[in-house]
C-alpha cells in the first residue's frame, strides 16, 4: 500500500513537471533560456521532484543506484571541464552545467521508483491528453486574430497569432512535440490494456491523431514533419508482427490522420509550406546549411578540445570575420550576433568541447542503443521511434539548453526504456542528521520558490518595458518600484536590461523627458556594480533634472 501511495505521488509530479510547460506570463520571448517562461515553470518542477525525491531517500532510508548511470556522469564531468577550462562566458557555461546536473539529479530520482507498464502508460497517456491542449492553444493562434480567448482569459499564449506556436512559443518546438504525442498515440494503441478501453477511453487518441497531423503538416515545420512521418513509420515497423491484432483501432487513427491530413486542401499553410523548405535546403540556399558548414569547419579547427562552453557566438564571428564568410549571400542580410547555436545538437557541442569531450558520450550513447536493441528488434524501434521526434528537433533546430520538455522527456524515456541493472544500498542515520537534511530541504524549496518568482518577475518586466505606454495604467507599481527591479539582477536579462536603460537615457535627453531621467535615476540607485558609462548618465541626468527645478522656481 505504502509503495502504491509513493509510485501515484511521483506520478503526479512527472505529469506536473510536464504540464508546467502551460505555465506563462507576458514575456517578449525571443527562445533564449528563461525568457520564455515555459522553462522556467518545468525546470522550478522538476527541481521539486527532485527535492521530494531526495527527502524519500533520508526518510527511508532506501537508495536505489545503478553503476550504468554513475560511469555516465563520468563522461559529463570531463565535458564540462574541458569546456569549463576555455570559457569566457561563465553565466552560459553556469546556466548548461546547471540544465546537465538537474538532468543528472532528475534520472537518479526516476531510479528510486518501481514502475509496471501501466504506470508509464497512465504517464503517456496524460501526455497525449497534454498535446491536445497543446493543439487546441495552437487553434486559437491561427483562428482567433481578435483575440477574444485572450481577452477572457488573460493567458498570454492566446494573444499570439497567425501561427502555430502551443505555449511553446516556437513553431519547430511545438510541431515537433506535437509530433512526438501523435507517434505516442499510436504505441499506446498497441497496448492491450488500452484495446479493452471503450470507445471514450481511446477518443483522445483518435482526436490527437486528426489534430496533432493536421497542425504539423500545416505548420510548415520541416523538423515537425519529418519528426512526425519518420516516427510513425518506425513504430509501425517495429510492431508490424502484432499491428493485424489491432486492426479496427489503427483503422480508425489512420482514418483521422488522413482527416487531419485533407484539412491542407481548404486551410492554407503557415508561411512558407514544407515542400518548399526543402527546396531551398536541397539547393543549398537555407541559411541552415551555412550554419553546419561554417560550424563543421569551426569545429575542424578547434579539433580535440572545442573553443569552450558558451564561446560558440563569439567564435563564430571571429570565425566568419578572418574568413570574409560575411560575403556569403546567404548571410548578407543577416544579424549575425543572433546566431547563437549551429541548430545542430551534436554539432554544438563538438565545437564547444572538441572530440576529446565528445567522444566519451557518443560511445555511452553506442552503449545505450546496444542497451535498446538487445530488448528486441520491436522494442528497439519503438523506442526509437518515441525518442526521435524529440531528439530530431535538437539535431536540425533548436538545442534542449532552449526548451526544457524536450529534454526533460529525452531523459524521461532514457529511463523507460533502458535496462538498468541497480542495487539496494540501505544505510542508517541518527535522528538529528534526519532533521538537518530535512531543514536543508526545507531551504531549497523555499530558495526555488523564490527564483522562480523573481525570475517570472523579470521577464514580465521586459515585457512591461518594451509596452509600457499602453499598461501604465494596469501596473502603475511598475513605475513606483522602478523599471526592472528583478531583471537587472537576473544575468539572463542584464545586457538587454543596460542596453534599454541606455537607450532611455537617450532618448529622455533628446526629448527632454524628465519623467524618463527619474526612472533611469530611480533604476540606478537600485544597482551595485555597472560600468562606469552609466554613472556619467547619472550624473547628468541630476543636473538636467536640476537645472528644470531651479527654472521651474524662476518662473
């Protein structure tokens, strides 16, 4: 009874972690780390399942470890000091060392449950259930442009338009997520216990299957589409022994896709459609395949040990400078500091730390597929097939450092399907190292729940600032307490934040605008350590301000 009380609990938070990706508040996105505030949320949960986790163990005493997990760490700590011994970049070499240990953290506390088949399922299907919500927030962008949801709601996804983005806020992101919960409709279809649920029970399924394939295929999601054929065709292939056995209920999923699929003949796709993408990636003119080719040979030069975590921005630049890229048609009207990742996981980090680094993971990644296939050929595409919708979107779009549900799910996988041979260590503990440990946990909590206040804090303050004529009126403490009273102190934020300051300084000279000199001097008597640029600004913004009191006085 107790281990079925335990097992639902852990549950219950595995489905929370993922559903926090729902969690938003106004933001001014641009996929960059906690600016968009669905990581946050997923991260701050996940965090909590692992505190809870943690308090298990003291309080039974039980640790449950695998020697596979413990020599993988081993891998992981000499990639982050190879890279950690070249950085110039702390806050980003912080930030992925943090998402890596979490990951770590996160697998170790999986490992302390006992989990049957029908736990995991329960867990899927709440996913299917997650990606129709999903699918329902894309809806609404595309088909509600007066944004009356959002004006009843309040939730700041629906106010985003004319394209399919969840609450993900990225269309490759969502599509392919989207694409992952349709392929987990079809494995859950091939379950026994879910061919004995009534026609109620398996409607999710169905209804996935016809929303799920319509919104990729008319996303324009090149990742999303391929992500969503490639996986389908695997999983099918892997279970084409039993796939007669469940012949009525895959009948009537391949019904709603090609439903699904025949939407694209009356609604128009999204931007530039998939066939055309594809064009333009065969001829070598998408802006992808220079980033691969200018990030192969970056690689090539920094060989054995990369150029260091979070250096690749910097080094590209140099890198496209000493070798007159910027020429390069495909980039001539580009920002160029915006490229911040090759849209290629293994390729980021093969610059980053070298083959000295990477080679080390890429053979526990060999040992981990040997793991899969000696399971069985079915179940090694099944498991294939489930993780390659996730792990295609990190090779040919964005990292998993830029969205925390697909790499909490990579991990979640990891674990459901790898054979893991663990021991049983029991140990002892005094009553007062009991009480510390759990004061100590008691601590985390409390310190995670203030991050993620301060941090939702601060990105609500970028987007107050970037909109603040409009919403003076709806938050006027914004402008009692000071313009970005948690973001200046939020490392993700600070030069955005610095940048706006200057450029209100600015313009509030320029314009004579001694309202905005009294926030630029409220915002920098708030802080500690800024260069020394800003003092000048002070400093003059004082004696403009004082120069009008005394004019004011005169008259």
């Amino acid at each position: 009874m107790l281990q079925t009380t335990v097992n639902l609990i852990g549950l219950i938070l595995l489905g929370i972690l993922y559903y926090a990706n729902l969690f938003s508040v106004p933001n001014i996105g641009q996929q960059s780390g906690l600016i968009t505030p669905y990581n946050l949320g997923v991260y701050v949960v996940a965090s909590l399942f692992i505190v809870w986790n943690l308090y298990r163990i003291i309080s039974s005493k039980r640790l449950v470890v695998s020697l596979f997990v413990v020599v993988f760490s081993f891998p992981f700590t000499l990639l982050l000091i190879i890279g950690g011994l070249q950085t110039s970049d702390w806050y980003e070499y912080k930030y992925q060392a943090g998402a890596i240990f979490v990951g770590f953290l996160f697998v170790f506390a999986l490992m302390q449950y006992r989990w049957e088949n029908h736990h995991w399922f329960s867990l899927f299907y709440a996913f299917v259930i997650l990606g129709l919500i999903q699918g329902l927030i894309a809806l609404d962008q595309r088909f509600d442009p007066f944004g009356v949801l959002y004006t009843l709601s309040g939730y700041f996804p629906l106010k985003m338009h004319n394209a399919y983005l969840g609450s993900l806020q990225q269309k490759n992101m969502f599509a392919s997520f989207m694409a992952f919960a349709v392929v987990l409709s079809v494995f859950l279809l091939l379950q026994p216990s879910f061919k004995r649920l009534n026609v109620w029970g398996r409607f999710p399924l169905y209804a996935l299957a016809f929303l799920g394939v319509f919104l990729v295929t008319n996303s324009g999601s090149r990742v999303g589409f391929l992500a969503l054929t490639i996986g389908v065709a695997l999983l099918l292939w892997g279970a084409r022994m039993r796939l007669y056995n469940h012949k009525s209920s895959l009948g009537l999923w391949v019904i709603a896709s090609l439903l699904g699929l025949s939407l694209n003949l009356f609604v128009p796709v999204v931007g530039v459609n998939v066939a055309d993408k594809f064009s333009s990636v065969l001829t070598g003119l998408d802006i992808r395949w220079f980033m691969y080719e200018s990030g192969l040979k970056l690689f090539l030069e920094n060989f054995w040990f990369g150029v260091g975590i979070g250096n690749y921005p910097s080094a590209l630049q140099e890198f496209i400078f000493a070798h007159q890229l910027w020429l390069d048609s495909r980039i001539v009207n580009f920002d160029i500091s915006r490229i911040t990742h090759p849209h290629n996981e293994l390729l980021y980090w093969l610059i980053q730390v070298g083959v000295i680094g990477m080679l080390p993971i890429l053979l526990g990644l060999i040992a981990l597929l040997v793991n899969w296939f000696k399971q069985g050929r079915e179940r090694f595409f099944v498991l294939l097939a489930l993780s390659l919708p996730l792990i295609l979107q990190a090779l040919v779009s964005y990292p998993f450092e830029l969205s925390a549900t697909h790499y909490f799910l990579v991990l979640l996988l990891l674990v459901y399907g790898t054979q893991f041979k663990t021991q049983v260590i029991k140990f002892q503990l005094s009553r007062m190292i009991q009480v510390g440990v759990v004061v100590v946990l008691l601590v985390m909590v409390l310190a995670i729940a203030r991050y993620a206040y301060q941090s939702a804090s601060a990105s609500f303050e970028t987007y107050y600032f970037k909109n603040r004529l409009f919403l003076y009126k709806k938050y006027p403490e914004q402008e009692v307490k000071g313009y970005f009273k948690y973001a200046s102190g939020n490392e993700l934020y600070r030069e955005l934040v610095l940048n706006n300051m200057q450029n209100l300084f600015h313009q509030a000279v320029r314009d004579n605008n001694f309202y905005d000199l009294k926030q630029y001097l409220l915002w920098y008597r708030q802080q500690e350590m800024l260069p020394k640029v800003y003092k000048a600004y002070a400093v003059q913004a004082e004696q403009l301000l004082e120069r009008s009191n005394k004019r004011r006085v005169s008259e």
